[in-house]
C-alpha cells in the first residue's frame, strides 16, 4: 500500500480521484498561506530598508547640528563679535558700567 500510496502521488491521483475536492481545498489553503507568508517577509525586508534609510538621515541630520552648534559657538565668542562689529565702527566702552537704585518711597 505504501508503495501505491507514493505511486499515487507521484501520479497525482490524489487531485483526480473522488475525494479530490477535500486535497484541492488543502491545497488551495497552503498556497494562500505560503503566499501571505512571502508578502509578509516582503513588507519586513522593505521595512528593515526604510529603517537603515532613516538611520542613516539620522547620522547625517546629527553632524549637520554639531556642526552648525559648532560654528554658533565660535560666532557667539567675543573676540569673534569685536572683530565683526569693529569693521562699522563699534568699540568696547572704554568706563565700566554704572548701577543705577531705584528706591520707591511710599
């Protein structure tokens, strides 16, 4: 039996005989099964792209505000603003600050 069993496979007759109905609804259900299952591993492999795309804009959007941290920090410095305001003129005050009071009297 088992030698026509492998016989019949090898054949097809398991889809042709009377109770083909019930080999062609399993059959049907793997196909269904195997294809959501590669449509899935599709969807997974598109994601895990996206992600090392967005990683990598990460790594680039995180230099770029370094850098430009970077040039703020030297632009705020103030040799960098004496020298910049020098060329229209500008100069350090040459007497300190006075504090002004102010009382209120009631």
């Amino acid at each position: 039996m088992k030698k026509t069993g492998v016989y019949g496979i090898l054949r097809g007759s398991f889809l042709t005989d009377d109770s083909a109905i019930k080999n062609w609804r399993i059959i049907i259900f793997i196909v269904s099964l195997l294809m959501v299952m590669i449509w899935s591993a599709h969807l997974a492999d598109a994601k895990v792209v996206k992600i090392a795309q967005l990683n990598k804009l990460k790594r680039e959007l995180r230099a770029e505000d370094i850098d430009t941290s970077t040039r703020l920090m030297r632009m705020k410095l103030e040799s960098t603003v004496r020298s910049k305001v020098k060329s229209i003129g500008l100069e350090p005050s040459k007497t300190p600050p006075q504090k002004i009071k102010v009382t209120l009297k009631e």
